[in-house]
C-alpha cells in the first residue's frame, strides 16, 4: 500500500515537474520572441517603405538593417555593464522603452530619422537580448541551461517567422502606421511579462567577483585565435542572412514571380522547419563534433543559393527554407561554441561574438544592397556564397581550441 501510495506521489511529482518545465520553456521561448520580433518584420513591408520614402533599394534596405547598429553597440555595452545591471529590471525597462521608437517609426518624415529610430530600437533590443541569455546562464545547471538556450534559440526563429507575417498582414490590411503601432504593444507585452517571470536569484557575478576587468576580459578574447575565428563566422553568418532575406523580398514582388504584399507574407513560412531543426543542432553538434555541424549547417544553406535565381515560386521556396535552416543551426552551434573556447568571462566573449555577429548583419546590408543595384540578384546571391564559403574555411581555425577541450 505504502509502495503503491509513494509511487502514484513521485508520478504526479514527475508529471508536476514535466508541466513545470513545459511552462517555462514557453517562457523563455515567447520572451525571445517578443525581444526580437522588430528586428526582422521590417523587411517583409520594405517594397512598401521604398514606394513611401521613394528611395533606392539599397538606402532602404541599409536604414530597415540600421537596428544592427544598436545591435552590435549594445551588445558590446551590456558585456561591459551587465554585471551592475539587475536583470529582470534591466530586460523589463529595455522593452518598455522599446515601444517609443517603435511607435515613432510611424511618423518618421525621412529616411535619416527612420534609420535613427531603428538604431534606437536596435539598442534597446539587444540590451534585452544580451541580459537575457546572462540571465539563462545564471541561474540553470548544465543540463537545464541546454534546454533553456534551446528554447530561446527556437523563439528568436519564430520571431522571424511571425514578424514577418504579422508586418505583412497588418501593413497590408490597415496600412503601414498600423504595423509599427501593434508591434508597440507586443514590445509592452514583452515587458510586462519580464517582470512577472524572470526570478530574482542571486547572480553568479553576485556570489563569484569577476576575474578581470571588463576591458581586460574583451582584449584577453580578442586575442584568442580561436574566438577571433568564430566572431568572424558569426560576423559572416548575418552578412548572408540578412542580404538574402532583405533583398529576395524585391526580386518576389517583381516579374516574373509578382507576388502581393499577402502572398509575401506566406513566403515567410519558410522559416517554419528551422524552428524544429534549429532545436536539433545541439544533437548534430554531438554527432559531428562543432566544426563538422558548422561545415553541414553551411553547405546546406550554400546547397540552397542556386535555387534562389531559377524564376519559379516553388523552386525559390526550397531554396528559402534550405538557407534559414543552415543559417540558424550555424548560428546555434556557432553560440554554443563561444563556452567552450572562452577562458573565464564568458559573458563578455558572448558581448564580442554579437557585437561581431550583428556588426555583419549591416555589413551585409549596406555590401549586398549596392551589388545588388548595380549587378543584378545573380550576383548578389553570388557574393552571400562567398560569404558562407569563407566561413566555412574559419571553421578550420577552430579545431585545435575544440580538440584541446
């Protein structure tokens, strides 16, 4: 009886834990989703905010990136300060103030402004982001943290893909003031749910005093080969990103494909398998030691460039879904590299490699937007190629670190 009593308690014990990390997964995976769910929307209305501002391609696509900007000098920022920033605080404020230069997107009168506001947004974005993944290193043991980077990882997939469909959706529907006004709110969503469930434990920097400097940790990463090497693959993996999935959205709605603001939209769900399989990177990893995940995950995106020029919807799509799923299980497997070849203050290596990562997301902007007005599509998806290649050949820089750990 007492068998059969203490069996039936540890199996709802078990089924309570089960719901209990059921839930917080869905925590942390909606909290990445409101964190970056501006960065990429823009890029679904940008035939729209061309024909508003009546600019070039490239001027467009450079000022709807400009977040980047924000991105790389916040990361850097938040890598220095974090240690003296309250974490649920920090993540709640940044999305709060969010909003404002959400909401003032609406009336931008030119596109200097414009490109500010994205800056703004960028800035307060990646101080959420960065506090966040801090906050996740903190407070989980190894195999908890795996699940939760997981689940933030596979969040910051589905902001691209609903970000994409609901900018489209609602610009099309309600026009683009519309857009920047619901995407206000999600920021404000975002920010009340921080403060409802990020707990306050004490810190591992509260209970451990760091072992450098800032200053010093950022200078002791840099000269790491290994961390250099993968600051540029992260560099050159949203150099590729961004340049094909800005850009692919103006060769969509012209002929021959002539695609409606909709039916741009639905092209997003290519995005949809790279949510389960940016999960299995970590398995892949394991299987084919980092740099072969890195080589896999790249050839995969690279196998997809062809597909990009060949003038049939169908054929475009798979080149589409080829890329975002090589693309974002680099970037996984490139993020979980950072732990393993950082020396101590690893919070400050994570500040360098997103610093570098969204550094190459402007890169990638401003290069691939002038080749692209100039030469054509054809050699834009020529030049993401090269990029992705030449990751491929930093990878091999990596093996000796990896090896020795």
């Amino acid at each position: 009886m007492n068998r059969a009593i203490t069996h039936g308690t540890g199996r709802a014990a078990t089924t309570d834990g089960r719901w209990s990390d059921l839930r917080r997964v869905m925590v942390i995976a909606t909290m990445a989703f409101l964190t970056l769910v501006d960065l990429f929307a823009m890029q679904a209305v940008l035939p729209s905010l061309i024909r508003r501002y009546e600019v070039s391609a490239a001027a467009m696509g450079l000022a709807v990136n400009a977040s980047t900007i924000g991105m790389a000098v916040a990361s850097l920022a938040t890598s220095l300060l974090g240690r003296r920033i309250d974490r649920r605080r920090g993540i709640a404020l940044s999305l709060a103030l969010l909003s404002l230069p959400t909401a003032a997107l609406a009336s931008a009168p030119g596109l200097p402004v414009f490109a500010a506001l994205r800056i703004a947004q960028g800035l307060c974005m990646a101080t959420a982001f960065t506090l966040m993944l801090a906050h996740l290193g903190e407070r989980r043991d190894a195999r908890e943290s795996a699940g939760a980077f997981a689940a933030y990882i596979a969040g910051n997939v589905a902001s691209n893909l609903v970000g994409r469909l609901l900018s489209a959706g609602i610009s099309d529907h309600f026009g683009l003031d519309a857009t920047f006004h619901v995407f206000a709110g999600l920021n404000l969503v975002g920010a009340v749910l921080a403060y409802a469930t990020i707990d306050q434990a004490p810190r591992v920097a509260e209970r451990e005093p760091p072992a450098l400097p800032a200053i010093a940790a950022l200078a002791q990463h840099w000269r790491n080969p290994a961390l250099r090497a993968n600051f540029g693959i992260g560099f050159l993996i949203l150099f590729a990103f961004i340049g094909t999935f800005t850009y692919v959205n103006l060769v969509l709605v012209a002929p021959p494909l002539s695609l409606g603001m909709m039916q741009l939209g639905i092209v997003y769900f290519v995005f949809a398998p790279s949510i389960a399989t940016t999960l299995a990177a970590g398995l892949l990893a394991r299987r084919a030691g980092p740099v072969g995940a890195l080589w896999l995950s790249l050839a995969l995106a690279i196998g997809g460039l062809p597909l990009l020029v060949v003038p049939h919807l169908p054929i475009v799509l798979a080149g589409l879904v080829m890329i975002a799923i090589g693309t974002f299980a680099a970037q996984a497997v490139a993020t979980s590299i950072i732990g393993r070849v950082a020396t101590g203050e690893r919070g400050a290596a994570s500040g360098l490699y997103l610093a570098s990562y969204f550094a190459g997301g402007l890169a990638g902007s401003a290069v691939l937007g002038q080749i692209f007005e100039r030469l054509g599509w054809g050699a834009c998806v020529a030049a993401i190629g090269l990029a992705l290649a030449l990751a491929a050949l930093l990878a091999l820089r990596l093996r000796p670190a990896l090896r020795d750990g």
